[in-house]
C-alpha cells in the first residue's frame, strides 16, 4: 500500500526506522530487507527511497534513534546541585530502566552490531554505533559534571569509554539472564568507582 504523499519526509524516516526495529527483532538483521521493512511500515519501495538514499542510511538513523532514547533517559533525571554520585547512580539506573523496557531495542542493537562486524563493506556501521554511543556518554558526562559543580580528572572521552564498556557488558549480562538485582548491584559498583574521577570545581581551581 503506497504512503501518502502528504507525510512529511521525516515522519516517514520515523515511520520506516520503528519498522526496521520491529523487523530486526522479529528476523535479525540479515531478514531487515528494504521490502520488509516498507511491508511492516505499510509503505512502498518509492516511500523508502524518498526518506533515505540507501539502506546503510536507515541503519544509521536506526542507532541514532535508539541512542536518542537513551539519552533523553538520562538526561531526565540529571538534577543541578546533587552530587556526582547521586547523578551516576540515576543515570546508570534510567539507562537500565530503558533497556527493562524494551529489552528488544537492545537486542537489536547487539544483534547489528554483531552483523556489520562480519560483513564485508558494513564495518563502518560498527564503529559508527560505538562513536554515537560515546558522543552521547560524553554529553551526558559534561552536563552531569556541569549539574554537580565538578570537573573529570582525566579526558571526558576516556571516562566516556569507561561508562560505555560498562553499560554494554552490563546490558549483555542483562538480556542473557534478566537479573535486574545484579545489573543494579553492578551499576551501583561503577557509580562509586567513576565518581572517584570527578573533581570538586573549587578544589581544581585552588590547585591551579
């Protein structure tokens, strides 16, 4: 059934990335074709190519999608004035919160990331999703420093990469044995370790 051209273009972007993710979640990557895909949207191949120029496009706009969502989450609860425990501590547990549920959006993100690694031409696609997933940490961690009046002691991007491996084994362990009291116990754990980089404001400047 053809779309209506009355859709705007970036509702139908919307429209065609929440099909992919319903699509992948049901058939894996390698069954996300572009004819599924505008089947499960209800569009057809000429609405597909009216959003996006190619299905690696898609897929990008699919990681930016989840990756957005996960953001908003956290950000939500980043409070001005708590400390940068107290921050870490809700971050860590809104992020678990997104991915209790929905567990799927995240077993689709494993699941592509696992696919562009493997297949030839698309190994651009896994280190994009990483690089999005640190962008967005990194913003998060400036805006959490920000909110508790401290600064990192080492680069942003490296405390970055230390949230991002935590998070994603952390929401490995989560899908495979759906333990919500153990990722909770280890997410606690990693707040107390990473506060240990945030340094005082105050402190930093008396230093200098």
């Amino acid at each position: 059934m053809a779309a209506s051209p009355r859709i705007p273009a970036s509702e139908r972007r919307a429209l065609l990335v929440r099909a992919a993710l319903r699509v992948i979640a049901e058939r894996g990557v390698a069954g996300a074709t572009t004819r599924a895909i505008v089947a499960e949207a209800g569009m057809s191949l000429a609405s597909f190519h009216y959003a996006f120029r190619s299905h690696d496009e898609m897929m990008r706009e699919l990681i930016a999608h989840v990756v957005g969502q996960e953001s908003a989450s956290v950000f939500a609860v980043l409070q001005p004035g708590a400390d940068i425990r107290a921050l870490l501590s809700a971050g860590f547990n809104a992020f678990l919160d997104y991915v209790i549920a929905d567990p799927g959006h995240e077993q689709v993100m494993q699941e592509l990331l696992q696919y562009t690694m493997r297949t030839p031409g698309l190994e651009h696609l896994a280190k994009e999703q990483y690089d999005s997933y640190r962008g967005a940490v990194t913003e998060i961690l400036v805006g959490g420093a920000a909110a508790a009046g401290v600064t990192w002691s080492r680069p942003v991007h490296e405390v970055a990469r230390l949230v991002v491996t935590t998070t994603d084994g952390v929401t490995l362990a989560y899908l495979a044995d759906r333990d919500e009291a153990a990722a909770r116990r280890t997410l606690d754990f990693a707040a107390d370790s990473i506060a240990t980089l945030a340094v005082p404001i105050a402190v930093r400047e008396a230093a200098q």
